[in-house]
C-alpha cells in the first residue's frame, strides 16, 4: 500500500493532544489512559458499550468504534479480526499510564502514514530514558466500605480495587544509549451477586387459586415443587469474581550516529481472574447463576524497531517493524446443559458462548519518507502487514432448555 499526502505546510488534521501532565493529574478509575480519549470533542461512548457486557468502544463523530485504529509509536496496535486494540477492552489496559508520555487523538484529515481508519486514529508515544535517572512508584487503594450503597442491594458486597507499580530510566551511556522500563499490576476482587429476575434473593412457589389460576403447584406436586424452589434458591447469593492484570515494558533508546536514531521497545500483558467473563464492575447484580460465568484469560506481547534517519537536510526516512501476538481464551465454570427459565433467571449452566479461544500473530513493516521544502510538505508511505488469526467460537454445545410459560384452556388443554 502506498500514500502520497497532499502538499500542505500546515497539517490538516483534527486532533486532540493529551500530554504527560493530563494523563498523570486526571483521576482513572483503573488508571486506563485510553479513557481520556472521551475528552475530545465529538467522541461517546458507542451506545454497545454501555456496561462490560459489550465491546466498550468509543465513537468518534457518531462513526462506531470498529471503525477506529490504534497506534503506538507509530506501529499498528489492532486485534484485526474484533478491530479493537490488542488485548481489546478484556484487560484493564494494555500500557501503564506510568509510560505514556503523550497520545493524541486524530479524529479527520490525518496523514497518510495513519490512514486505514475510518473513524479516529489514536497514536500513543511511550516515554523513554535520559541522561539522567528517574524512577517513580505508586500504590492506588479503591475500597467499597470508603463509599456509598449499591442503591438497588440490601446489603454492601465487598470489593476492592489495588494497583501498584513503577517505572525507572536513565543512561547506559551518557548522550548515547538510555533505557526506560516499567511495570504496572492491578488487582480488582468484586463479587457477583446473584439475583432472580423479580429482584428477590429466593423463589417462592404459588398455589392455585382457580381453574384460570393454577399456580405453581397443587396437592398432587406440592413437595416436589417446593424442593425444585429450595434447588433454585440455592443458586442466589454473593459469589467472589477477580479481575487481575499487569503489564510490563521495557524501551532501548540508542543515537547511532548524529544523523540516526535507534529505538527498541517491548511490552506484555497479562489478564485473569474467576468468573471474570461476564462481568460489570458498575453493578454486582447479575440474573444469570454463576455456573453461567467462567475464566477468561489475556496475553499480549509486542516486540518493535523503529530506525528513524535524516538522510539530508530535507529528506528524513522512518523505518518500523513490529511483532506482537495477541491471545485469548474463556473457559466455562461448568458443562451442564443451558437452562433458561423465564421470571427467575436469565440462565443456568454452561453459558452457550463458552468455552472460547481467540489467537493473532501480526508482523509489519513499515516505511515513511518525508520531503520537506520551503512551500510545501511531501510524504511517501508503505506498510505492510502479515496477520494470522485463529478463532474457536461454538455456540451452544451442551444444548439448551428453555421453560416458557404456556397458557392453555383447563377443561381443553388447547393453548390460550
């Protein structure tokens, strides 16, 4: 694929910077940097995104979310098949807010070394060493008994939230080489609470009352109803789910010569944690039981080079490759049958989207080539990518039993 951008010594584009001191002063529940984005202008929440339960997009100028791209350092940072950031929104973050030093948002009329995006594109600079060494450390607290009552609960269900980490940089070589690395871990136990659907903690069986009116049970049934009942209500109550992840990175920074920089980076993350799949972390209450959950786990690495070169006072060239993988899988809390009873829970038993596996391996590289002069700007772009992906996604492999209520004619038994 190859670019040419229009000649304008003034770039077009509509973009937000956000820089080292907005990310490190405004509060992040979590500390994930990527929420800042929703601080430019024309940018929401896709309306699929509202609860964790969905891709937790953003829209940029009404465009969905899959249509946006990511970047660090200038080197792709998409799961090409879910066309979200690696890792997707699955982890808590993919980068430290520690090791950002800047991300801007380009939201129209980018250049051609961002393109294939439609909607924005999103460029994170990750810092570097210097002559000097820095090092930083942090511990974050978040503790439900410091807040307020779920509203909708009778009673407050524990969690907490941790996070610590650091980062530190300097010279290996005074005015030559300079390393900068970091880590980050975030430890999140809250629990689910499992509700029935008329918002009660227990199901109560009812007697008849007439022929129009037949309840739940007669005399004929009665103490096997009421055991069925005694099973179901056994199903409520307060279950533990986690959701633990870290990342760490690591950034080489070496002047090879005066006309040419040299610089290594490599970043992973990890992300786990029990009944962690469907889970909202804004609300505990959920009308599915808890063997309708499951583990899902989160692995990315991204190894990348970026050689950036002054070939004369008005040609500069920059070079960029990059390996990253991005794997994830869901594994179900059980194998029994998908059980869906209308009015008392949304499900029960092995959720019919688990288990799950998702696997990608991307290479690229990437060449852009800027000519400067005194009237105008020139840019020739090429990139290359090579992408593998597997994806493992059944549907419904224990089978599924819905109990739908059916109304019928007592003296015809015909359906009313």
């Amino acid at each position: 694929m190859w670019n040419i951008s229009p000649p304008y010594t003034n770039p077009s584009a509509v973009s937000t910077l956000l820089d080292e001191r907005a990310i490190g002063d405004l509060p992040l529940n979590g500390r994930r940097f990527s929420d800042l984005m929703l601080l430019s202008p024309g940018v929401t929440q896709d309306p699929r995104s509202l609860t964790s339960g969905t891709n937790g997009d953003l829209s940029f100028g009404g465009i969905r979310g899959f249509q946006n791209g990511f970047l660090v350092d200038g080197g792709d940072y998409n799961n090409s098949f879910f066309a979200q950031a690696l890792g997707r929104y699955r982890a808590p973050y993919q980068f430290s807010t520690e090791v950002v030093q800047e991300f801007r948002v380009s939201s129209n009329s980018y250049g051609a070394e961002l393109g294939r995006s439609g909607g924005a594109v999103v460029n994170v600079v990750t810092k570097s060493g210097s002559n000097h060494v820095h090092g930083t450390m942090f511990y974050y607290l978040r503790d439900s008994s410091l807040g307020a009552a779920d509203p909708f609960l009778a009673f407050r269900p524990h969690n907490r939230q941790q996070q610590a980490g650091g980062t530190i940089g300097g010279p290996l070589k005074r005015n030559k080489t300079f390393f900068f690395a970091g880590f980050d871990q975030h430890i999140f136990h809250v629990p689910n609470v499992v509700e029935f659907l008329n918002g009660s903690a227990q199901v109560v069986p009812q007697p008849g009352t007439g022929p129009y009116t037949p309840g739940d049970y007669d005399s004929t049934d009665q103490a096997l109803v009421f055991a069925a009942a005694a099973q179901l209500t056994s199903l409520a109550g307060e279950y533990p789910a986690a959701q633990i992840g870290n990342s760490a990175y690591a950034k080489l920074d070496i002047n090879l010569t005066p006309h040419h920089q040299l610089a290594l980076r490599v970043n992973t993350s990890r992300y786990w944690g029990s009944n962690n799949v469907f889970l909202d972390p804004g609300s505990p209450v959920t009308y599915d039981s808890i063997s309708d959950n499951g583990e899902e786990t989160v692995a990315t690495e991204t190894a990348s080079l970026s050689l950036t070169s002054s070939l004369s006072p008005r040609w500069i060239s920059h070079l960029r490759a990059q390996f990253s993988r991005d794997l994830q899988q869901s594994y179900s809390n059980t194998s029994d049958v998908l059980v869906k009873i209308p009015n008392i829970l949304d499900g029960m038993g092995r959720s019919d989207l688990l288990p799950r596996q998702t696997r990608q391996h991307k290479l690229q590289v990437a060449e852009t080539l800027s000519l400067e002069s005194s009237r105008n700007s020139w840019k020739l772009v090429g990139d290359a990518l090579l992408t593998r992906i597997y994806d493992f996604f059944p549907s419904q492999q224990s089978g599924e039993f819905l109990f739908y209520p059916i109304k019928v004619d007592p003296f015809t038994f015909e359906p009313m």
